[in-house]
C-alpha cells in the first residue's frame, strides 16, 4: 500500500518538473528541474524494482543517475563558458 503510494506521489513529481524543464522561465531553472527529474527517475525505477522483486532494474536507476548528473555537469558548464569540453 504504502509501495503504491510512493509511486504515485513520485509520476506527479515527474509529471511536474517536466514542466518546469519544458517551460522554466530561465535555463538555471531548468538545468535544477532537470537534475531533479533525473533523480526522481531513479527513486521510480528503485520503487518499481522493490513492487516487482526484480534487482535488475537497479542498474538502470544507476544508469539514470550518472548520466543525469553527467548531462547537468554539461549544460552548466556550457552555459557559463560557452564549451562543454576544453
């Protein structure tokens, strides 16, 4: 109960921050909703993995994650010099 809960509460936290990255007003607001979206997208693949029972879904959410905090490395970095790599 508490499993289905969570995993409700957490598609409308998607649900919503993928608006803010579609619609924030500047690109640091969308770069934060971004990295967030990425780590909500993770926390959901864990939730949906301890509902199934199935352990390989956690390496998807470790997918997820290295390459949501590798694309937010990215787009700050080429916002605040122009280049991502030297």
């Amino acid at each position: 109960m508490a499993l289905t809960i969570a995993l409700a509460c957490l598609v409308l936290t998607v649900i919503l921050t993928l608006y803010r990255v579609l619609r924030g007003p500047t690109w640091g607001d969308r770069i934060t909703a971004l990295d967030f979206l990425s780590t909500a997208l993770a926390v959901l693949i864990v939730l949906v993995s301890l509902k199934t029972g199935q352990s390989s879904y956690l390496d998807a959410a470790l997918i997820v994650s290295i390459l949501g905090f590798l694309s937010t490395v990215a787009l700050a970095r080429y916002l605040l010099g122009g280049r991502v790599m030297k």
